[in-house]
C-alpha cells in the first residue's frame, strides 16, 4: 500500500470497500472477511477492525493493524491512530505521534494537534502552535477554539482584528480570498466576544458581514437564538432572503412549544423567490411532525401545482408525505395528473416516484414490471431503482442480475445485494475492480476567451 492509494480510497471511495459495506459485513458476522481484507490494504476495514479490537481490549494488536497504514506517511492513518489513543487514555502517545506532521506544517495536523493540546491542558502551548497560521481561515477557527483553554482570547481577538480593514467590506464572494477574508475574521471575533459575554457587541459585529449564512445556518440568527433574543430574530428573519433565519425562528418557537407561531413564521406573501420555494418545504416537514399530514400534503400541492413548482426534488418530497401518512394512491393520482399536464411524458425522475407508491398500494409485482417499459428502462439509474423493488420482493438473484448488466455504475449496491445473499468473495470482487484508465490530457490551453463556446 502507499499514501497515494489510501488517499484515492478516502477520498473517491471507490476500488475499495467503503464504510457502509464495511458496517454490513461486522454486522453479518463476516469479522474474519473485514480482518483479512485489513491486512490488504483496505483502509476502512482496517480503520473498523482497529476500532473493534479497542473496545473488546485488544488496544495493542489494533495498533498493529493500523501499524503498515501510518507507516506510509498518510495523515488521516496517523490522526486515526491517535483518536484511538486518546480514546483509551494515551493522550500523550496521541500528540507524539501526531506532532510531526504538525511541525512540517501539515493544516489538518496543526489543527488537530492544537485542539488535541487544549483538550489536555496544554491550552498555551496549542496557541502558540497555532497563532503563526491565523491567516488560515480553518487554522484561525481553531486558533479561536482553543484561545479559550488557553485564556488568550484578547491575543486571538487583536490577531483577528488585524484581518477586518476598517475602510473596506467584501463586495463579492470572491474577494479578499487570498487568506482569511474580513466576514470570517468578523465572525471568529464575534465568536469571542459571546463567549466573553459581550453579546451586544457580538452583534454588532455581525451585523457588518456581508454574509452572515454557511452551510444553510446563520451566525447571528443562531446567537439571538441562543440568547433568547426572539423579538430581535423575528426582526432579522423579516429581513433574510435566504430564509436561514426564518427557520431558525420557527425552530426555536418550535422547542419552547409554540408550533402555531413557528407555522406563522412561514406564512408570508412577501418573501424571496428563493423562500417561496424553501419555505412551503420546511412548513410541510413542520406540520407533519406535529401529525397534521393533510395539512402538510395540502401546502406541498400547492407548492407543486404553482408555477415552476414541479421541481423533482420538491415532487418526490410530497410523494414521501403521501406514504408516510397512508395515502400512496393519492400520491399516484397527483402524479397522473403532473403527466397529463406534460402531454404524457414522464422522465425517470418523476416515474421511479412511482414504484414505492405502487409497492405501498399493494401492487409490488406491477411496479417491478414497469420499469421494463419505460423508455429510459434499461439504464443504470433505473437498474438501481428496479433492483430494490426485486429485493423487496424477496427475489435477491434477480435484484443481482438485474444491477449486472451495468457493473462499472452499480458497484456498491451490487455488492451490497451480493452480501446479502452471502456472496462475500464476488462482493469484494466487484469492489476492487478498479479500472485503469489511461491519463486524459488537460483540454484547456491555459487561454481565456469572451467569445463563445467559452
């Protein structure tokens, strides 16, 4: 094995048995197929085996598994092992091993190492392990996280402070991308001075950035929130196109048990394009939590029958709702009637919608035939779909055979069927075929042109 094959697992999970499979085989009891395969230089076998024989008290023959894998210098083996060692009180063996990745300035190794530090006491010295990266946005978020541990938080805030010109805000997503940009900076300070229990001045502070939403949450929705600052978050909720703070409104109205007032919060005629379409999403899965699935239904159709409406994700989140709440044949209904107004035309997205709906109206042999007609029925994507109605049946070997005619799209579901009907050789088999492309070379020249094709 070498870093560059495990970092080629890791990362495209494919040519290798990837963790859900790993967790299929343990589960079944094929312990010495995951043990063997560890030996080989599968990564996620040998990162399950290790785990395993730590909690059954085997901590030095996990270290031997794992051994081979950090030998070869690959990060994630060196930062797996020392979870481990942490786990089971060897803090110290954790930060040996894991420093000189750290020292050879390795970004996931000083942030792991610094958080690692402060964990144990070290608060100091994981600062000052860290305060050299802070123009990082990922090394100053941990510079922040440990400040505290280490009662630096004045010497990270003024590091930071370094970072948000006071003449200039960011004008575009792209700019000041160099390092670490002035709304992050902006951020991580704020994140200081709520902790210092300055939350006005938290505010304040974010009330600046340009964007305040990552990852579908909003920073400062979620400090008003914490603060129980409701009045100042319905406010900004009225002003937030993107709806994260909305959301957050009515989750937080949600867990103090005021669910009609979380269901107002979503109730508005004036709002963006893009929370006329999130927001119905949200009020839906909302109502039908709180067992008003008609209700629910009833918004997403609406949702579905506007114009633009019928995106599939949206349709194949109301026809869930139809099944969860008994209702399968009304969800085939509004499915007809969303072919009948495509001039009867149904792509596979919208018509593999179908099948569970069907399964659940007790119609499971009907739906398993109808795939076979469709005029995208012999693709792999419908091969996937077919599949999970055969094994649903019961009938594995065809659910098998059927997802054989495309091996190189179908690899883990294959498997996995494979597994199931005990077929652990061939399973392995199909997942360490790795095909060895020739290298494709780079089409682009380097050159850029306004003129189309671009």
């Amino acid at each position: 094995m070498d870093a560059a094959d495990l970092e080629r697992q890791a990362r495209t999970l494919s040519g290798c048995i990837p963790p859900p499979l790993v967790a299929r085989l343990l589960e079944l009891g094929h312990e010495q197929e995951v043990q063997s395969q560890a030996g080989h230089g599968e990564w996620f076998c040998a990162r399950a085996w290790a785990q395993l024989l730590g909690e059954r008290g085997r901590q030095e023959t996990a270290r031997e598994v794992l051994a081979p894998y950090v030998a070869t210098g690959w990060w994630p083996a060196a930062e797996f092992q020392a979870e481990l060692l942490d786990g089971w009180g060897r803090a110290q063996e954790a930060i040996a091993l894991t420093r000189p990745y750290a020292q050879a300035g390795d970004r996931m190794a000083l942030d792991f190492v610094g958080r690692l530090l402060a964990r144990h006491g070290r608060g100091a010295e994981a600062f000052g392990l860290l305060r050299s990266g802070v123009e990082d946005w990922f090394l100053a978020t941990a510079l922040v996280d440990v400040a505290e541990a280490a009662g630096r938080d004045e010497d990270a805030a003024a590091l930071l402070t370094a970072w948000i010109p006071a003449d200039h805000r960011c004008d575009t997503p792209w700019c000041c991308r160099g390092g670490l940009d002035a709304d992050t900076a902006l951020g991580l300070l704020a994140k200081i001075r709520e902790r210092q229990g300055r939350i006005d001045e938290a505010i304040a502070l974010l009330r600046t950035r340009r964007v305040t939403s990552v990852n579908g949450r909003d920073q400062l929705a979620e400090l008003l929130a914490r603060h129980g600052r409701i009045e100042d978050l319905r406010a900004y909720a009225a002003l937030d196109d993107l709806g994260h703070a909305a959301q957050r409104l009515a989750e937080v109205l949600e867990e103090r048990g005021d669910v009609e007032g979380a269901i107002a919060v979503y109730w508005h005629d004036e709002v963006s394009p893009i929370r006329r379409i999130h927001d119905p999403v949200l009020l839906a899965g909302l109502l039908s939590r709180h067992g008003r699935g008609d209700e629910a239904i009833a918004v997403l159709r609406a949702l579905v029958d506007s114009p633009g409406g019928a995106e599939d994700w949206i349709v194949d989140t109301l026809c869930t709702l139809y099944a969860e709440h008994g209702r399968a044949e009304a969800g085939l209904a509004h499915l007809d009637a969303l072919k009948a107004r495509r001039d009867g035309e149904e792509g596979w997205d919208f018509f593999r919608m179908r099948l569970p709906l069907m399964a659940d109206c007790g119609l499971l042999d009907e739906a398993i035939e109808q795939p076979r007609a469709h005029r995208e029925g012999d693709t792999w994507y419908a091969a996937w779909s077919l599949s999970d109605l055969l094994a649903e049946a019961g009938r594995g070997v065809e659910a098998v055979a059927v997802l054989e005619q495309h091996p190189a799209f179908n690899s883990s579901v294959l498997a996995q069927r494979l597994i199931d009907l005990g077929r652990i050789n061939d399973a392995v088999r199909v997942l360490q075929n790795r095909p060895s492309a020739e290298p494709v070379d780079d089409p682009w020249d380097g050159t850029c042109s306004n003129e189309p094709p671009f």
